[in-house]
C-alpha cells in the first residue's frame, strides 16, 4: 500500500524554497507515495510543473487578509462563509494563542491521515501542520539564513515544535543556528540537516529555452544577480557596485532577476547614478537558466543566505560565481577555486568582479565543471535522505 504523504506551503510564485520543493515533487516516486500538496496564498508560477501525480488542494486564505471589520463585512456579503469562520478563528488566534487552530479543522474537512507531513515553510505552514493535519509524522523545514525571533517567539516555537519529529535545517550552519537558538534539548535533538536539491541535468535542458529578452549580447563584461529584491539579499549593493565599475572605466552591463519591496529604492539609485544605459531590471522570471549561461559572471550580493540554490544553479552551468560570505555559500565554495567569496558590501563586491574581469587566468579556472560540489546536492542523494526521513519510525 502507498504511503501518504502531504506537503504545505503558501503558494508556487518564483522563488528559492518553491523550486526546491518542485524539484522534490518531481523527484518522489510515485510507485510508493500518494502525495497531496496543500497551497494557501495563489498557486502560482510554478504549479505547471507540479507531476500530474501530485493532488493539489487549495484553501484561498486571500480573502481573510486586511482590516478585520472591513474583511469581515465583504465576506458576509459574498456569503464567503470558510473566509469569515477562518478570520474569526485568526482573531481568536492573536487572543488566546496558536492552539485556537484547532478549531478550524472542521473548516478544512481534512479526513485523510497521513503518513507523513511536511510544512515546507515555517510560520503559517508548520502551525497549520501541527493543529489542523493528521499525521502519524510530522515534519519541517527551515529555509532561512537568519534568526529573528525573539525569547517569546521562540519559546512559542519551541512549543509547537513538539508536535514534529523533524526540523529540516537546508545547511550544517543553518542546523547549528537553530541549536543555538532553541531552548530544549529535545527540540535540539530533532533538527538534521537535509540541503535543497540541484537536478543539473535539467537546469541545463532548461538553459537552452528561449528567453523573454535578447540582451546579452555586448563587448563588455554581463553581469547577472537572481534574487528577490528584499533588503536581507543585498541587491542594491549590486547599484552601488555598479557604479564603481563605470567609474573605473569597465564596460559592464548587469541584470538583474526577481521583484520584492525594493524595487523603487533600486530604480532610484539607477536613476541617480545615471546608470539606464548599464543597469537593467528584468522582474520575476520563472526560467532564469538561459540568462544564467549566458552571463559572463553571476554575482550574488545575499546578506544571509541558509543554503544558495542560485549560486550552485551557476556552478551547474559553469558560470564564475563572486558571492558575498554569508553561512549558506561558505559551506561549499572554496574561495579562488570554485568561485569567489567576497565580503557583503559593494566595494567587495567590485574587488571580486575586477578579479575575474582582469585575471583571465583565475576567470578560466572557476569556469570549469563542478561536479564533485554539485554531486552531494544531486536527486539521488537528497531523496535518499528524504525517503529516510519518511519511513524511519
């Protein structure tokens, strides 16, 4: 008999943890796993490459968003009913803590029981996971590079976490974090690293896709940063950066991929130092590959970072990569022998792209394979442990 298994997460716009749970999806073998995967926000980008196997169950939480009085009249109205009974149940959530989710279980009539479940983001997921999911194995992930809590929070956490058998960290660093934050040995005890997934094989294939934009064709040096456009990804340090590398008289032209709150902020500084002819934003692409291969130099200016997936996309395309040290990148690239790690501000930045554009010796060597480095993020090695993670009681 299949084994069932659910995985959670609010929705499959671009981004990092999303493509790494396509690739997870893409990667089960259905011979032995039914899967269900319950999405909250929007289906988004990606949902076309979800397997056909795969059951998708969305929940609109959309209409539970704003205002509380105005929320709640425009639901009544539309006689929205799962919209007005969930606001309620998120009210009472803020008053009498997380443990009132127990209450909306009627509202998503989940009747199955699981073998396995997986929030696959923390916050709403995993709460969702721990009070409305049955599951015989409960599981989460942690994607991010830093930790924000503070004593409340994490003794809130701590609490949930008692729910789960496993807190997934994607990076030895990450792991460690979390052990340092945690206030429970038996919590601590539960958190394993599993780092996200890098099928090259298909980045490849996809690379050879058409692009939206004709851009990189120029007798300077093309510079590419993918990434959400957020201040803890330190893409406006690519601007500063930028500017640096006009001033001292390098024909660069760079792009960047990914939209987010900064945005404006970025425009603005392109505006000022007058850099249209130089700096171009391309927004939310959900093929980024072919833009990546034809780069000259990927550059990735993250201030926290938990694993990188962007950085080892470019090594799997055999693109020079200069990345700002944080936890996640350090873990497996070696500085002036699979890529650079420059520190996290715009002048290291530009001392780590004039490298490659002057050295043509050092440039060469990081355009190599890096199939050793990309061997231990590969489908087989992940879904190995993934698999352990599911059937070890």
């Amino acid at each position: 008999m299949k084994k069932k298994i659910l995985f959670v997460n609010g929705h499959l716009n671009v981004g990092g943890v999303e493509n790494s749970l396509i690739n997870v999806l893409k990667s089960i073998d259905f011979n032995n796993y039914e899967v269900d995967l319950i999405l909250f926000e929007e289906l988004g980008d990606y949902v076309n490459e979800v397997p056909k196997n795969v059951n998708i169950i969305y929940y609109d939480f959309s209409k539970t968003y704003g205002p509380f009085k105005k929320c709640l009249l425009e639901n009544i109205k539309n006689k929205n009913w799962f919209a007005v009974l969930l606001r309620l149940v998120f009210l009472l959530k803020r008053v009498a803590g997380v443990k009132a989710l127990y209450l909306a279980k009627p509202l998503f009539r989940i009747n199955k029981k699981y073998d396995c479940a997986i929030a696959y983001r923390v916050g709403l997921c995993t709460d969702f996971v721990g009070y409305v999911v049955n599951s015989k194995k409960k599981v989460t992930w942690w994607h991010h590079g830093s930790y924000d809590y503070s004593e409340d929070q994490t003794k809130r956490w701590t609490k949930l976490l008692r729910k789960f058998d496993r807190l997934i960290a994607v990076s030895d660093s990450c792991r460690d974090m979390l052990i340092d934050n945690m206030q429970e040995q038996k919590v601590q005890n539960k958190i394993i690293t599993i780092p996200n997934m890098i099928n090259v094989n298909e980045i490849q294939n996809k690379a050879n896709e058409k692009t939206r934009y004709n851009i990189f064709h120029n007798d300077g040096t093309t510079l590419l940063s993918v990434g959400r456009l957020s201040p803890e990804k330190g893409m406006i340090n690519c601007v500063h950066t930028c500017k640096k590398l006009v001033e001292a008289g390098y024909n660069v032209k760079w792009y960047l991929i990914g939209e987010g709150p900064e945005r404006k902020e970025i425009e603005r500084w392109i505006k000022e130092y007058r850099l249209e002819n130089q700096f171009y934003l391309l927004g939310a692409i959900s093929n980024p590959y072919p833009y990546i291969k034809a780069t000259d130099i990927y550059v990735h200016p993250s201030l926290v970072e938990s694993l990188s997936i962007t950085v080892l996309e470019a090594l799997a395309l055999n693109i020079p990569v200069t990345v700002a040290r944080s936890m996640g990148p350090a873990e497996f690239i070696r500085d002036k022998e699979n890529g650079l790690l420059v520190e996290p501000t715009p002048e290291g930045l530009f001392k780590g792209i004039e490298s490659l554009i002057m050295d043509n010796y050092l440039y060469n060597k990081l355009k190599k394979e890096n199939r050793e480095v990309l061997n231990q993020f590969s489908p087989e090695v992940i879904m190995k442990k993934i698999y352990g993670l599911i059937e070890v009681s």
